[in-house]
C-alpha cells in the first residue's frame, strides 16, 4: 500500500475544504479554517485533525502504527 501524504480536510461547521499536506513525524492537533476560522480539533479516539476531518488518514495510521 502506497503511503499518501495529501488528504483534503472538510471544516464540519461551514463546510469548506482544502488539499494539505500531513506531517509525517507528528500528530496534528489544531486545524484552522480559512473561511471560518473555526479551530478544529481531533474527535475523541483520533489522533489528530487529519483522522477525524481529513480524507486521508494521516501517514502513522496508514501504516497501522498509532500516531501519537
């Protein structure tokens, strides 16, 4: 299986999106949206923003390894 390192993340209040790219050697904790400024945070059992928002999961849970 070939790691992704990009994964859209879909702000859940107003619903924009944008392509970033993950870090690969930490969790990702806070996510600021751009339209919105809402600052989204992992959902209880994530590891990070990624995980719970993203369409990728971050690259540590891809290879089945706990992110944090």
């Amino acid at each position: 299986m070939e790691i992704q390192y990009k994964s859209t993340i879909t702000c859940p209040q107003c619903g924009f999106n944008k392509e970033e790219t993950m870090p690969t050697d930490a969790c990702q904790f806070f996510y600021e949206c751009e339209k919105c400024n809402t600052v989204l945070k992992p959902k209880q059992g994530d590891c990070c923003v990624f995980c719970s928002y993203g369409s990728v999961k971050c690259p540590p849970e891809q290879k089945g390894n706990s992110c944090c």
